[in-house]
C-alpha cells in the first residue's frame, strides 16, 4: 500500500515537472499570489486581425526596478501577430519616471550601454513577446512603482495585430527582478483581453433641407430690420415722380420698402434673383401703356430731371451666416447700401436675363433679412401718365 502512495506521489510530481517546464519553455508561467496588481492593457482596437496600439500598466508588488532587471509582456505566440519593423519611436516605458528607449533588437538582443534613465527592448517576433531590459547605470524605481509599457501597434513602424478569431486572449506579464532569467518566482500576472469580431458602431443621421423665402412691402419709421408682415398682393407705390429731385423708398415717408426673408441650410447657400416684366419693347422699365413710353431702367446713380429707374439693397441683417447684395445693387461707392435720401445708385431691373440681387455667400444662412428700395426719377419730356409700371418676380434658389 504504502509503495503505491509513494508510487503515485512521484508519477504526479513528476507530470507536475514536466507541465511545468513545458509551460515556462512556451511562456505561460503560472501567476503568483503576490504578484503584479493593477494590471490592465488598453488597446485601441478590439476588433479582429486589426493593428492595435496598447497601453499596458501594471504595479510592482513590493520591489524595484533597477539595474540588470527585465519585465516581460507576452501576447502568446500565434495569437497576436507582431511584425519586425520595429524602432525606438513605438515604445515608452514610465516606472515614475519617463524612461529613454535607446536601443530595440528585433529577434536578437538590443545593445543595452546606456544611462540612468535608459531602457532597451527585445522583440520576439514568434512569441509576440516584448522585453524591457534596464540598462546598467539604470536609476532604480520606487518601490511598489506603477509602470506604464506603451507599444505603437499601428505603425508606421512595427505593428501589433489583433488575433484573427474572437475570443478572450490571455497577456503574460513577468518581471525578472533577480538577474536570473525569467523564472517561476518572479513577480508575474495575466491580463485577459476580449477580442470581438467588431468594435465600432456606425451612427448615421440625416438633415432635411430647408429653405424659407418671404417677401413683404411695408413702410417703416423703425430701425431696420424691424417691419410688420403684409398680405399679398405685394407693391410698391412710388407716387408722382418729379424732375427736380428722386421718389425713393423712404422708410416712414409711406413709400414701401420690399423686404426679403431668407434661411436655408444649404451647403452652397442660397441666391435670391428677379426679373422685370419690364416693356413690350427690348428696353427694360417702366412702362406706360397709355402712352407706350418706357422710363428706362440701367445700372448706375439716378440724377434730378433724367429719366431712370431701378432697384437697390439698402440694408441687410442675418442671425448666422452672411446675407449680402449682388453685383451693382449695393449703391454707389464701396457698396455699402444705398439709402432713402442721397444714394440713388441702383441696380438695373431687367426684363430677358436674371440678376442675383442677394446672395448668401455660398454659404448656409439663418434668419436673412434685406430691405429693397424701388427708385426712380423723371425728365421734364416724360409724357404724363397714371400708369407706369414693372412687375418684378423674385426667385430663391438654394444649392444643396
């Protein structure tokens, strides 16, 4: 009886042994009950057979790391795949202190000769194993110090491939604090890893576009852009034209202003244009049917006792975006505006061709506003009549 016990006592050391080395020999070693803490590895990414970078920290249970000692990160061979462009630059190693990288030795051993702060890494390429060698001179950490190991994972050097299949993956850390090679009592621990088949999630949305024109006619004693809606039909009445001065919009003085309201989100903006009815001849303008006479309408300022007509932007206003004139509407000068009284540079109101009269800058606008002013003026030879008129037809367009 006795020798059976001590039969099977030496069969299960001895298989013991043999897992034991056999394990070691791959680079799974069993953890410690004292060993590292805090152990974490952030990669970022999880998904499968994708380049990751990864942020690995652990916490020494007691010791230092010092001259001569090495900590080892092991991925576990096939698993994650580790290529052998690596350099310098995809590594930092921080035991309370931000180590130098001076040397990395790609399935051969780093050339570790430097300073107190330097550290080599050794990269096995098969095991997809990454060792940290502090170099002699190296100035000892803290006891119980918190490493932080980065590898840049996702190149442009050497890179770090998740595993192709998804599952919980195992990270192997081991410290050899006692210059003997890795060994079973050494500092060590593990770090589980999930590895999925995706880990990005695709948010979508959509935006409709918007566009919001308003047109109204009003005459206002208040600051711009301050009017009252009106109903349609729309008009402006300019009244009994005179040859010794201009008829104008005129705010407060009961001669209307067109007013323009304009949004639209999109990408290129909007554009407000109009057109004149205009004659039945090719001159555009007002026209007198009873007389068949046309007050001529050009770009360019209106003058006392010449006969013109046409249109400007005298004021423009948005909450976001830029609402601003087209071409010669802006009055004289610098195009700033013209005004009730002594900018009379207007704009031509054309019968056969579109003219942009406000644009938002090819860009979306929100809560535009413009005032327009109708003018013009009479020679002394402009045959008497109650009927001049001009229809124009205003058009917004957005670009989307």
């Amino acid at each position: 009886m006795q020798k059976k016990i001590f039969q099977t006592i030496v069969k299960t050391t001895l298989a013991s042994l043999v897992l034991a080395i056999f394990l070691f020999q791959i680079g799974i070693v069993p953890a410690r009950a004292d060993g590292l803490t805090g152990m974490k590895d952030t990669l970022t990414r999880l998904k499968i057979s994708e380049l990751a970078d990864h942020e690995i920290k652990w916490t020494l249970p007691g010791g230092k790391f010092a001259a001569g000692d090495k900590a080892m990160v092991y991925f576990g061979g096939a698993t994650f795949v580790a290529d052998s462009g690596w350099t310098t630059a995809d590594f930092t190693f921080d035991d309370g202190t931000l180590r130098t990288v001076v040397a990395v030795g790609v399935d051969v051993d780093p050339v570790c000769t430097g300073g107190v702060d330097d550290v080599a890494i050794r990269v096995d390429t098969t095991k997809s194993q990454f060792d940290i060698w502090a170099c002699p001179g190296y100035t000892a950490s803290a006891g119980g110090a918190s490493v932080t190991f980065t590898i840049d994972g996702t190149g442009p050097n050497g890179t770090l491939t998740n595993p192709a299949v998804a599952a919980t993956y195992q990270v192997y850390l081991v410290g050899d604090d006692k210059g003997n090679g890795f060994n079973f009592d050494d500092d060590n621990g593990f770090i589980a890893i999930a590895i999925v088949d995706d880990d990005q999630v695709v948010v979508t949305a959509n935006i409709d576009p918007t566009l919001t024109f308003d047109l109204d006619t009003y005459a206002t004693a208040t600051a711009f852009p301050t009017y009252t809606e009106t109903p349609a039909p729309y008009s402006v009445d300019l009244g009994s034209l005179s040859i010794s001065g201009i008829t104008s919009s005129n705010g407060g003085g009961g001669i209307r202003s067109i007013w323009v309201d304009l949004s639209t989100n999109a990408a290129s903006g909007a554009v407000v244009t109009f057109l004149a009815t205009g004659g039945p001849g090719t001159d555009p303008g007002l026209y007198s049917a009873a007389t068949s006479k046309t007050i001529t309408s050009a770009s360019g300022p209106l003058m006392s006792g010449w006969e013109g007509y046409g249109i400007c932007v005298a004021n423009v206003t948005a909450s976001s975006g830029t609402l601003t004139w087209g071409g010669a509407y802006g009055g004289a000068g610098d195009f700033d505006g013209c005004d009730y009284a002594s900018d009379h540079t207007v704009g031509i109101a054309q019968d056969d061709f579109e003219r942009i009269v406000l644009h938002s800058s090819y860009s979306p606008i929100n809560n535009g506003r413009a005032e327009i002013l109708a003018k013009a003026s009479a020679a002394a030879t402009t045959p008497a009549a109650a009927d001049y008129t001009d229809t124009l037809t205003f058009i917004a367009t957005s670009t989307f």
